[in-house]
C-alpha cells in the first residue's frame, strides 16, 4: 500500500456529519446513506461521516492512501480495491442495488418505452445523450455498440463531469435525455423519469461497503457495514430509488 500523504489525514470537504468514524462513497449512494447514517447515529450514538464523490474519485483517493474507515462504491470497483490491498479481505457486503433509469426534462413529459426497440429510437432521435463516469454509463456505451449505434451517436454524448448528476444535465438543458442511476436522478428538480426499461436492457448496479484496512476501529467499522445490509433498512433503500441487495 502506498504510503499516506504528507501532511496527515486530509480534511474531507465534503463530510456530510462529523463523527468517530469516517468514509467515502460514489455520488449513487449519497442520499441513502444520508438517511441510514442518521439511523445509525440514532441506533448506536455513535456517528459517520461519509464523503460522497464521484466513483473514480472516491477509488483514487482510497488509492492514494487516504485513511477511511468504510469504502462504498459498486461492487466491481470494491472486488479490486480488495485485491490490491486497500479493504479489509472478507468485509466487503454488498448492501444495496440501483436500477438504471432515463430521465427527460420536465416539460418534454416522460418517456414511454414499450419494448428495446423503442429505447433505441428515443436515443438515435435524442439531439443530446447524457450519461455518467459509473456503471451506468459504462453499461450505456455497451449497450450502443451491441446495437450498433455507437458511432452514429457518439458526437452526441455527454459525459458528466466526476459528482456532478447527470440529471442536472438534463434540467439545465446539456443533456436532451440522460441515462443513471434511478438513485441519482430521484428527487433532481425539473426532469421527469421515463416509465421503466424493458427487461431486455435493464440493469442494476449491486452496490457494497468494505472496511478499509486504514481503518483505527475496523470493528466498528465492520458493525456499521453490517447495519447497511441490516432488514431494518430495507424501508429506508426503497424511500431513495434503491432496493435491498
């Protein structure tokens, strides 16, 4: 592992609480954990403070040696945080998982798409694609290569920059529609999200929580990775466009 930055622990800008235990998350699992570290708090007394960032961000950060006592990203990008040394082996829980979604913008009325037909028509007819540095969007150009689309539409995508929502986009007029995370886009003022995607190009992003091997008090960092997954939190997953792993 590298060595940690000099200077000490950096200061986290971007910590929603203080509290005795501290960690970093991908933007997709912001809101949920908001709500599920204040029922921690209220659970145990004992607070965490969670830096919620853009995915790739959050993994450089771990990577460079920054001390967190809890990592939440998508799974994929856990399993290799794990096998380079940075989480605890065996701690990593898969907690929640994210549907993909598409959103329009508010006064253009949702989308309707009654088969995958119709989901790639909405995107070739879109003046502007909008789309995320996640999983999301890393399924997003898949899907546009297995239609083979990707380089008709190509010069229309729009990448939003690290921890900013792709539904901001969307509102602001960047994006003519955008595709996320259901999770990121819930709750975004001024876009509509279109009725659900067909099975065929559905997909869920399976997020998880690990103990980073940085950690002072991995145990109490490992009870508060086992409280995410917890049936208790079940009720709290859905309120935020999410589903219980």
């Amino acid at each position: 592992m590298r060595p940690h930055p000099a200077g000490g622990k950096k200061k986290r800008e971007e910590n929603v609480t203080g509290g005795n235990l501290e960690g970093i998350s991908s933007m997709a699992t912001r809101q949920i954990l908001a709500e599920l570290v204040e029922t921690y708090r209220e659970k145990t007394g004992r607070t965490v403070a969670i830096a919620s960032i853009g995915g790739v961000d959050a993994a450089r950060r771990v990577r460079e040696g920054e001390a967190f006592d809890v990592v939440v990203l998508a799974n994929d990008a856990l399993e290799k945080l794990e096998a380079e040394g940075h989480l605890v082996a065996g701690s990593r829980t898969g907690f929640t998982l994210s549907a993909l979604a598409v959103a329009t913008k508010a006064e253009a009325g949702p989308l309707v798409f009654a088969d995958e037909a119709a989901v790639r028509e909405s995107v070739r007819r879109a003046a502007t694609i909008g789309y995320s540095t996640g999983p999301s969007g890393t399924y997003l150009l898949n899907l546009l290569k297995r239609w083979g689309i990707d380089e008709e539409v190509g010069p229309r995508l729009r990448q939003a920059p690290p921890g900013v929502p792709v539904g901001t986009m969307v509102a602001r007029g960047d994006a003519e529609i955008g595709f996320q995370q259901t999770s990121e886009l819930v709750g975004v003022p001024g876009i509509v999200l279109a009725g659900p995607l067909p099975s065929s190009v559905a997909f869920e992003t399976l997020f998880a929580a690990a103990v980073a091997t940085r950690s002072p008090d991995p145990a109490a960092a490992r009870d508060f990775v086992t409280f995410l997954a917890a049936p208790e939190t079940e009720a709290a997953k859905r309120r935020n466009g999410m589903a219980p792993a």
